[in-house]
C-alpha cells in the first residue's frame, strides 16, 4: 500500500497520522506514516515513530529537528475534539468559546435534566452517561481535550480515573485551590503515581481573577490552546 492509499484510508475514516518525511540528512525522501495507534508504513527509518505522538499532538504541520536529520511532519486528522464531563453554565461557554476555533465539542452527564440542548445549545453532541460509559462512547485520543466540571467525588474520581487511561492531550478538573490535594490522594489510593497525577490541571485554567462562567471558560480555553500548541513542559514553564 503507498502512502497515498494510507492516507486516504485515514481520511475517509476520521482518524489521525502524520507523514514523516526526511528532508535533511541520510535517508533523505524516506516517508514513514504513523498512524494514532502507532502503526506505520513506508519506508523511511522506524526510529522516526518516537517523533510521532508530539506532532499529533501538535495537530499541525511543522519541520522537526532529529539527532542530525531534517523531518517535516505533515498533520492529518479531525479538528481538536473538546469533551466536558459537567452540564452546568460553564461547559456552555467553553463548548461556546472551543466552536469559534473550530474544534468539535461533546458534553456528557448523568443527569438527563442538566444535559439538554436547551441547556447546552453549542455542544456539538450530548450524551446523558455516567463516566465509564462517556469515555466508552468518545473514546478520547490524542487530539482530545478533557474538562472535568461537575465538583462532586462520584463523578470526578470516575471520570478521572477513566480520563488518565486515554491518551488526551489534556486533563483538566474544576476546584478550589485545597481540592487537588484531597483529589490526588483519592486518585493515589487507586493506583495512580505522580506522573500520571501530574497530567491533571486543577485548579483548571489560567489564573486571570475569573469569576463568571465565561470567564472561566476563556482561562480554560486558554490553558488547553497553549497545552495543545506548546506541550506540558512549556504550559508548566
């Protein structure tokens, strides 16, 4: 199969990968398609398979620079997916905020009163689902984006423990600044290490004295932009 069948099978079916393409140094025309399972094909060199969970991540095209080798990544995949756990007014003006960049937005809750279109009008999707059952049905990748906003231990541990399981770029929990401390204990209690507790922001957003629901959302909206552009190491800098 060449690169130009995988890629077509990856667009037809709304999934992700990123061509890897030697531009400087040996090998250089070699092509390696890494898919967001990490499979690959082509013929360029296997090694070039570590660069591909950041370049999804990224969800554009950019040059990379790899042990004295030129690589250009070229992006393929959906638009950013925003998925809230927490049908209250902010899920509303950060589903708002995430539409007007062009990402795809699904609210979940397990309570059918609180997720309704009237409630939610710029969710793209609406699921009524307690946590195990929501991550079943979006199954968060890559390119997705966790929001944790309904404050109440029988939805958050779930949902965050189900959370860290997936590959999202981005974990995020609703709380004051006392709660992480008390969530991470309870999140340690199940098995999980700092590292894997680290990919938690909580307090969640950035720290810009926000007070009403869309306030909120432009802190958090910022934060997930800046995580998925820059990375962990740059959003913690």
């Amino acid at each position: 199969m060449t690169v130009f069948d995988e890629l077509r099978r990856v667009v037809e079916s709304g999934g992700r990968a990123v061509v890897l393409t030697v531009v400087a140094g040996p090998d250089v025309g070699a092509k390696l398609v890494v898919h967001g399972d990490g499979s690959t094909a082509g013929d360029g060199p296997e090694e070039l398979a570590t660069l591909a969970p950041d370049a999804l991540r990224r969800g554009r095209s950019h040059v990379i620079e790899h042990g004295g080798t030129t690589v250009f990544a070229d992006v393929f995949g959906p638009p950013p997916r925003l998925f809230v756990y927490g049908a209250i007014d902010t899920a509303e003006a950060l589903c708002r905020a995430a539409r007007l960049v062009g990402w795809t937005t699904i609210v979940a809750d397990a309570r059918g009163r609180f997720a309704t279109k009237e409630r939610i009008p710029s969710a793209d999707e609406l699921l009524v689902a307690w946590p195990e059952e929501a991550i079943e049905q979006v199954r968060p990748d890559l390119g997705t984006a966790i929001v944790v906003l309904t404050h109440d231990d029988k939805f958050d541990l779930p949902m965050l423990t189900a959370a860290l399981a997936t590959d999202a770029f981005y974990i995020g929990a609703l709380g004051s600044r006392r709660n992480p401390a008390g969530r991470c204990a309870r999140l340690k209690q199940r098995g999980f290490s700092d590292n894997d507790l680290a990919r938690i922001h909580g307090p969640i957003g950035h720290a810009i004295g926000a007070v009403s629901p869309a306030e909120v959302a432009i802190s958090i909206a910022a934060e997930m932009t800046q995580v998925l552009r820059h990375g962990e190491a740059a959003e913690a800098a």
